[in-house]
C-alpha cells in the first residue's frame, strides 16, 4: 500500500509570517511613540522591529523556495513501517522555473522530545539522532522538470516505536533539504508512524 506523507514546515512558516507581522507593526508603533519623547529610549523597541523582521524574512523562504523548486511529495511503500522493517521512499518535486540545484540530501530522523516543568517554567528538550541519510547533486532542472527518487531504507531492528504522550514524543520523520544557486534552501519535513510490532515478531 502506498502511503502519501503530509509536511509540516510550511504551516510553521505561515504561523511565523503572520507573527512577525504583528509583531513587526507593534514594535514599530511603540517606538514611534517612544521616539518622540526619548530617542535614545526608542532602541530598545527598535530592536524588536528588527527581530520582527527576521521572524518575517524566516517565514517568507520556505514560500520564495517552493516558488522556484516546487513542493516535495514523499509516497511511503508501506502504510505504517514497524520495527526492523525494510520500505521504499518514493521521492518527487517539479521545478516551477529553471533551477540549479547544488546539493540534495535526503535525512531520516528519529526525534525524542521530553517535557519538564519545575515550579511556574516549563521546557522541553528535544534529541534528534540521523539513522540514514543520501546525498544528491548537483542537478539542472528546467521548468516542469520533475526531480524524482527511490530511497531503501530501514528502520533498525533495535529501534522505537512512534509514541505521543502527554510529556513524551517518540517521532520518526524524513528531512528534504534541497540547496539551490541563489535562493533560499528548500527543507520540509515529513512525519510518519512506526509501528510496535517487530518484523518477524
């Protein structure tokens, strides 16, 4: 069974673009405000117009890159891959324009995150560890021109499971990152879910 995989940084980078929008104007106002009666006091919000702006340049390159690269699709051989299982990724993205693609590397993560909170703080620490990972590159492609991939992987017979728990996360995900001659880097990522039963179990 085939099995599409949906990314989840273009979301983030909406959310981040519309943050630092808002962000941007009402830092902006305030040193306006504050300008016109202290222009050394106007520093400290002007900075944050700045962080603002980063926070906009941020979210607006995954958008600039899908507009030159076009958006990656990733199909799963399998529906859910378990443990010490051995699966096909299938890998395509058209070019929307001529590109030069200098390198392509194709990752895939397993990331353990973890919750604490210690009186009024809350933090969350995160360990990605690299299982595989292939290279590509480099790659001309013309308008219309589809790069496309097959990828074997497995998932280590002594591994984990996927797993969401309150303040536990066990995830599995393939990380695209396609670097391209001046544009911004085209990186998504694909989540998917492992399964608890063991191949050969």
């Amino acid at each position: 069974m085939n099995t599409p995989l949906k990314s989840t940084k273009n979301a983030q980078a909406g959310c981040l673009l519309i943050f630092g929008a808002v962000w941007t104007i009402g830092s902006a106002a305030m040193t306006i405000d504050v300008f016109s009666s202290s222009p050394l006091g106007a520093l400290l919000p002007a900075a944050f117009v700045l962080l603002g702006l980063c926070m906009i340049w941020a979210g607006l390159k995954p958008m600039i890159a899908v507009r030159k690269i076009g958006a990656a699709q990733i199909i799963l051989s399998v529906e859910a891959p378990r443990v010490g299982e051995k699966f096909l990724v299938n890998y395509q993205q058209t070019a929307q324009s001529p590109v030069s693609v200098l390198n392509h590397t194709m990752t895939l993560i397993f990331r353990e995150s973890a919750t604490y909170t210690r009186g009024s703080n809350t933090t969350t620490v995160t360990h990605p560890t690299t299982v595989n990972t292939i290279s590509y590159g480099p790659l001309a492609l013309r308008p219309g021109e589809t790069n496309q991939r097959q990828w074997s992987i497995q998932i280590p017979a002594d591994g984990m499971h996927s797993f969401e728990g309150r303040r536990n996360k066990l995830n599995w995900v393939i990380q695209t990152k396609v670097t391209m001659a001046g544009w911004p880097t085209y990186e998504e990522e694909f989540p998917f879910t492992v399964t608890p039963d063991r191949l050969g179990g």
